[in-house]
C-alpha cells in the first residue's frame, strides 16, 4: 500500500526568522467588479476585515501595528523597496508580547495611522486585498508568500496572472505604501 505524505507548505523563513514575499499594489477602478473576478479566477473569499494599522518611527525599516476587529494585534517590521512592479518584500511579525520584548515597552514615536475595510481573498499563496483606505480610495494588494514548495519565480507569475485577471478594473500602479500616500497628501516628513 502505498504512503501518501502530506507537505506542509510553510513560509521559506531566513536564518533569523525573516519571511518574504512578492507584493504588488494599484488603484482600483472598479471595486464591485474586483470581488467577482477574483472569484472566477478560483481565488476563496475568505471575509471582511476592519483594520487599523499605526504606524511608527524606526531607523532602516518600517514597522506598524495592526489592529485587526475581532484578532489578536500584530506589529509587522518590514523592508520594502518602492517600485511600481512587484517588489520583494523580508517582513516578521511579532505578538504584542514579542514586539514589547524586540522594541521595547516605552512608546515608540507615531507616524501616522492608516484605517481601511479590507476583502481578504486566497488563491493559492497568494492574499487578494481588496481594500477601501479611508482618506485614499479604493486599492488592490496582492502578496504571494515565498515558501518552500512555491519559489520567488513562482510566486511572480501567480501575481501576474491575478494582476492580467484584473487588468479590465486596475487603476495606476502604486510603488509605495498606504502610509505614504497618506502622509504625501497630508504633507508629513517620511518616515
């Protein structure tokens, strides 16, 4: 008889416990267009989340803590470049115990603070976000995750083949953050 062996499909961690994966963000023209074509390509509604994302000052990366209704909170260190293609992105997340340990209990400086509803969608290794940013618009984030079985390679292509499924409703493309834009249009030194 023979065995079948199950292969976990977990995240292609580095040395020091970094993650990462290849984002791609743009507007979105046509918002109740998004959820429908997402759902044709074969990606799973997953739901809606209510997100608050506070922003903080730190030296050579980026860090907010997101505060997620109904989820524990999570604070997200990450480096990113700004670019209009998709980008690689090296990112951890910690608990709200493990960001007290990795930076400290005193508070840290706000930048600002990002509020959106987020429709959260998986298709394969990839997370849909199909976002409603207050103060910005509407947006579409994808992020495939790098992982063992699914390499940088692969995870490029499945972004593109999400990015040609939605090209009918795509807006520009945005090379930066949520967090930029918002301070670009409130004229706020960068983080």
């Amino acid at each position: 008889m023979d065995r079948v062996h199950h292969r976990v499909d977990l995240p292609d961690a580095q040395d020091d416990g970094t993650m990462r994966n290849v984002e791609f963000k743009a507007e979105l023209r046509d918002p109740a267009l998004a959820l429908p074509i997402c759902l044709e390509l074969g990606a799973k509604y997953v739901g809606t989340l209510k997100q608050t994302d506070t922003y903080y000052r730190v030296a050579d990366a980026r860090l907010k803590k997101r505060e997620t209704v109904g989820e524990p909170t999570e604070w997200i260190f990450y480096q990113r470049p700004d670019q209009l293609r998709p980008k690689l992105s090296q990112f951890m997340i910690y608990s709200e115990a493990e960001a007290h340990e990795r930076f400290g209990i005193t508070p840290l400086p706000v930048w600002l603070v990002v509020k959106k509803k987020r429709d959260l969608l998986l298709y394969g290794n990839v997370r849909i976000h199909l976002d409603a940013v207050d103060d910005l618009g509407a947006f579409v984030e994808l992020e495939a995750m790098i992982t063992k079985a699914c390499g940088e390679d692969a995870c490029r292509d499945a972004v593109a083949r999400i990015r040609t499924a939605l090209a009918p409703v795509l807006g520009e493309p945005i090379s930066c953050g949520y967090s930029d834009l918002l301070a670009r249009a409130a004229e706020l030194p960068a983080a």
